[in-house]
C-alpha cells in the first residue's frame, strides 16, 4: 500500500502538471471506485467544468481544491482567501517552524499547501466538519492504486478505473489492480470529512510541530500492545504504515515486538527523531516501489534499493551482517535485526 512518502510524491506530481487543469469530462469504468456521490453520472457532472486549484495530502488521502468559473476560473481562492483570511479548507492554518497560527492568513496557509516543502510542516487540522465554500476531488490509493497523467492516446491498462479529461488532449487516470482504491466529489457546503468519513480519525502529521516526543509518549505509555502494531495505527500517527515503521524502529535499535509500555524516553525520542528521518529520506527518493506504486509519470521510486530491513529477509544486515528477519506481527510482517535491535 502507498504510504506518505508515496502519496507525498504523487501529490508533488500532481501539483506540478494538474495544477489550474481545467477538468473537461471523465469516464467511470468500474461504478465502485467512486465512493461519493453515489452514481458515476453525478461524480462526473459535479467535477466537470472545475479547475484544479491544488492538491492537499492529509495522512494517505489526496485532496483536490476544485475551482469552478462562478469562483472566476483558475486559481481557485485567492480572491476569497484575500478577503477571508480565518478561512482554510480543513479549519486549520498552516505554519512553519518557530511560528505561531495567531494571526496566520488563509493566504499564507495556501501557499504554504502549494509549496511541496512546506507543506511537509503543515501542523494536522483539528476536523471542525465545518461546510466549505468550495468543492473537493478525493483520492485513496488504497493497496494498488496509481494516478497516471498520460496522452489520451495512451493505450488503456486494463486496470483502468476512472478517466479525468483535460485540454491538450491529457488526461489523468486512476488505475487499480484490486480495486480497494476510491475517489470522491464534495460539493460546495459540504464538509469534507462529512462524505470522506476516514479524515475524522486521523491523528496528527509527522511533520507537524505537533509531533513532539511529548505527544508520542502520551500515544504509546501504558499501552500494552507491541510498538509496531502502534506505529500503523493512524489514530497514533497519520500516514506511517508498514515499510517506514520497519525501517524508523530499526534505526531507533527498537525491536518490533517490544511493548509500547517498555519503552524509554529516550527510546521513544530516537523514534520520534528516526520517523522523521526515513520518511524525508524516502521522499526525496521518491517513495518505494515492491510492487505497485508509479509516480504520476509511471516512474518507479527508488528507496526500496537502500531500505534497511524491509523486504530483506534472510540477507545480511547492512550495519553488522547478521541475517534480517521476519515475523508476522497483527496478520503484517515485520522486519528487523536481531543484533542491531534490543
């Protein structure tokens, strides 16, 4: 399944090429990928004649702010953010390292959202379920979902789900080989988390100043349940899954079945520290490719070349060359060292 770094780099893509697209039709081919509204007719003619202002990630979610021309076309908010400054999709403004939100403009917020780097500071928004005067195009991967920006030309994989129409003859496609992937329209008015229900139970992002040893300590004390178990859970820390849970408890020297309950101080802020640190790396590398994910481009990522422990089963350790090993822990594997790991 793509994880934050794969879903990072997907929306990075999409903000390069997608951005002030106007949408000019689609083709739903499998009726169950769309999630909301409830028929492909109404999802096509809710997004249709919309403009891609920007995409937002929130945990593994991708989320399109749709500008339509009664907004006055391209460039989806500005004008209404200039004249509504408390305003921000999500009920949250953004803000970077050593700021304070007191006083923050929607403005700024924005174009932190739209600036791939800073948008990895944005702090996780505290879900108000309040309606937004703008409509919304969500996305989840799920396991083997990909968006695709290829030439209406390109031959259709046979896994194709959804087409979206631009100009220029581009459009993007969802492609999903065991069809667990959704997307959704949110009309004007409608709260966002109110139609994607998933958004309510995500905890904070890993790169929000939130995101503090403090808060990790108060997720995991008293927890009587193995730390990489917590790590997946969401409502912990949004957007960690498998891969990057493996590899930040490895550089952490944390074995995967350790009790949260167990766990240290300064074991949990070497955690903290590494969680961060194998998610950046990653990112920068432009996500893991075992089996599925493909950038918008259908480019493979390349941290899986330089993982630690994930998917090393058997070969040596690249600290001490003891053999990797594997367990299943909560019905997933785990992978860690048995030398580098106490």
């Amino acid at each position: 399944m793509p994880e934050l770094p794969e879903v990072e780099t997907v929306l990075r893509g999409l903000n390069q090429l997608t951005r002030n697209q106007k949408i000019t039709g689609g083709d739903v081919l499998l009726e169950r990928a769309i999630a909301y509204p409830f028929s492909s007719f109404e999802f096509i003619s809710g997004i249709k004649g919309n403009a891609i202002a920007t995409w937002h990630r929130r945990g593994k979610y991708l989320l399109a702010e749709l500008s339509s021309e009664r907004d006055g076309g391209t460039g989806g908010q500005g004008d209404f953010l200039e004249n509504n400054s408390s305003f921000s999709p999500f009920g949250f403004a953004s803000r970077t390292p050593g700021a304070t939100t007191e006083g923050t403009s929607a403005t700024h917020w924005l174009l932190n959202a739209l600036n791939p780097r800073t948008a990895l500071d944005s702090p996780s928004p505290p879900l108000p379920l309040s309606p937004s005067p703008i409509s919304f195009l969500g996305v989840h991967l799920r396991m083997t979902g990909q968006l695709l920006w290829v030439h209406r030309d390109e031959p259709l994989h046979k896994h194709t789900r959804v087409r979206l129409f631009f100009g220029s003859e581009q459009e993007l496609r969802f492609v999903d080989q065991r069809t667990f992937g959704k997307m959704w329209w949110v009309p004007p008015g409608v709260a966002v988390e109110s139609i994607i229900t998933g958004l309510q139970k995500l905890a904070i992002e890993p790169f929000s100043l939130e995101f503090t040893v403090e808060y990790l300590i108060s997720k995991l004390q008293n927890r009587r349940r193995p730390i990489k178990t917590a790590l997946l859970d969401q409502s912990v820390v949004a957007g960690l899954g498998n891969i990057y849970a493996d590899e930040a408890l490895f550089l952490s020297g944390i074995r995967p079945e350790t009790l949260c309950i167990d766990l240290k101080t300064e074991q949990i802020e070497r955690l903290r520290s590494h969680i961060i640190q194998v998610l950046e790396t990653s990112i920068a590398a432009g996500g893991t490719t075992f089996s599925n994910f493909l950038n918008i481009k259908g480019v493979n990522g390349n941290y899986g070349g330089v993982a630690w422990v994930y998917n090393r089963a058997g070969e040596p350790c690249r600290i001490c060359g003891t053999a990797i090993e594997r367990i299943r822990l909560g019905g997933r594997s785990s992978h860690f060292c048995i030398q580098c790991q106490r």
